[in-house]
C-alpha cells in the first residue's frame, strides 16, 4: 500500500501577532542600544513601540496580520493613530508615536510603513515672559540661593534646554570679568558655544565661589548631579515663588530668543544660538503677537 506523502502546511499569517510584536520590540531595542539618537529620543521612541505593543495586544482579534505585510501593518498603525487622537493626544505626540513605529516595524519586520501624520497647527506667538514677569523671577531666584539663581540664570540669558543644562561641568564653562562662553551638549550629540552676557557671568560666579572650581558636574544635590527633572523642579519652585505657578525651563528659552529677536538679531542667529536644526523652527520667534505688533504701530506712528 503507497504511503501519502504529507505536504507541510504553512500559515499565512502568523498564529499569534504578541509574540510577532514581541520580536520587533526586542530588534528595535537592539538597534536603539547601538544607534546615535539623542537620549531623551531613544527613551521616548522605547515607550511609543511599548504603548503600541500593548495596544495591539488589546485589539489582537482584530489585527492579526499587523506583522504579515505592509496592507496588514498599515491598518494597524493606522487604527492606534485614530486610537491616539481620540484620546486627546497632541498632534506632536502622535507624530513623534508613529515615527517609533515606522522604526520599529523597518528594523523589526522589514516594513516601511506610509501612514498619514497628524495635522500639526502652525505655532503661534512663543511664550515668552514679559521684562516684569523676567526680573520678578530673577528676583525669586535670587531668593532662593546661589545656586538657583544661576541656573535660572543659565537658561534664560544661554537658551539652554533643560537637559543642556543638567548635563554641564565645570570644564563647559569659561568666565572672565568681561566675558564668558559656555559650551552646550545639543541634541545629537551637536555642541555650541554660546556666549554668558553679564547677568549670567555674576551669578556663574557667584555659584562657583561657592561650589569651588574642581571639575565635575556644575549643579549637585543630595544625590549627586541634578538630573534634568531636577532642573525642572528649581524651575516650577522659582515660578511659584515668582507667583507664575508651573513655570517651564523651556518658557524661559522662549524669553531668551523672544529677546534675541526683539534686540535686532536675525533668524540665522537665532537658529545658531538655539541650536535649532531648521530654520522653521526658529520662524515662530519672527511671528509677534498681537501686543507687540500694536506697540510697533503706536511707535511708528506717534
């Protein structure tokens, strides 16, 4: 009697998209450990792919070819977009979530995804604190001690991000009586010099006689270096203080450029002081408010 040969059977999708996702995670992380992305990217990009894994575990049913092909993956995709938006996520967020996961499905499943971003709304007028409201949280920041007083100091006469500013030393520094440079570790591993005007160089100082000149990490706590959510906590502690309760590291870089451009510098400047990779980043410290824009009329036609 003849022996039926069995053919093997090979399934067109696979038997479970968790385990499918769980793989991509796993090549995603491998990559991110090696890749030169900024740190806050990296951590950011880890948990988009997370929060898109568990959703997909939530809507497996619904899903199983999100890990077959591109038709497969883009309905996916696209329906945690429509989830994301539903839940009243910025539309920065939800670019920033989608570019996560066009990664993790290129690195991941050998997909290039083209699904449609999030419309994101032109940026008005910048945020930027008024000379009062500056000097009453300069004054608050005195207030609060030498060490304080410079860091708010550093960011709102430098521009600093807030993780720029966590993460200087001593050695990123250089003071004298009549100048002063301090070198800022950007996104990308970009580095500027920016130059300390007078009000930043005395309260530098002042933190220095204090601190002492040895080398190592320019603002410490308790534990150590403060961290950039230790920053952030001196910054909302001032605005409190100042009676401009949650208070923002990055409200006092909008000041500095809002400044900037308000003393006669040009977007080129700008971009280069801020260390802005596009010049459409900066444009929206050209675009005044409504305030400024009276202040100019009344000026010119006085």
């Amino acid at each position: 009697m003849a022996r039926t040969a069995t053919a093997k059977v090979i399934a067109l999708r696979p038997a479970d998209p968790i385990a499918a996702v769980g793989g991509a995670l796993a090549a995603l992380n491998r990559h991110l450990d090696r890749c030169a992305l900024a740190a806050n990217t990296t951590k950011a990009y880890r948990a988009r792919t997370r929060a898109y894994a568990a959703w997909l575990g939530q809507h497996a049913g619904e899903h199983p070819d999100a890990f077959v092909d591109q038709v497969g993956a883009e309905a996916a995709v696209t329906a945690w977009r429509r989830h994301l938006i539903a839940t009243k996520v910025g539309p920065s967020t939800v670019n920033q979530a989608l570019a996560a996961v066009d990664l993790l499905y290129e690195i991941g499943a050998g997909l290039r995804l083209k699904v449609k971003r999030a419309r994101v709304p032109r940026p008005g007028e910048p945020d930027a604190l008024t000379s009062k409201e500056q000097g009453t949280v300069e004054r608050a920041a005195d207030r609060r001690g030498v060490r304080d007083a410079a860091i708010v100091a550093v960011l709102l006469y430098t521009g600093a991000r807030a993780e720029e500013c966590a993460g200087l030393d001593v050695d990123d520094l250089a003071l004298t009586a009549r100048t002063g440079t301090i070198r800022l570790h950007g996104k990308g591993d970009e580095v500027r010099q920016v130059p300390v005007p007078a009000p930043a160089r005395e309260r530098l100082s002042a933190w220095l006689r204090h601190r002492g000149s040895e080398a190592g990490p320019l603002w410490t706590g308790q534990r150590g270096r403060l961290t950039t959510s230790g920053i952030t906590q001196v910054v909302l502690t001032v605005g409190d203080a100042a009676g401009l309760p949650g208070l923002r590291p990055h409200r006092l870089r909008h000041t500095y450029a809002t400044r900037l451009r308000q003393g006669g510098a040009d977007s080129a400047q700008v971009q280069a002081l801020l260390g802005h990779a596009s010049l459409d980043t900066t444009a929206r410290y050209f675009r005044a408010g409504v305030a400024e824009q009276a202040a100019v009329v009344e000026r010119v036609f006085e």
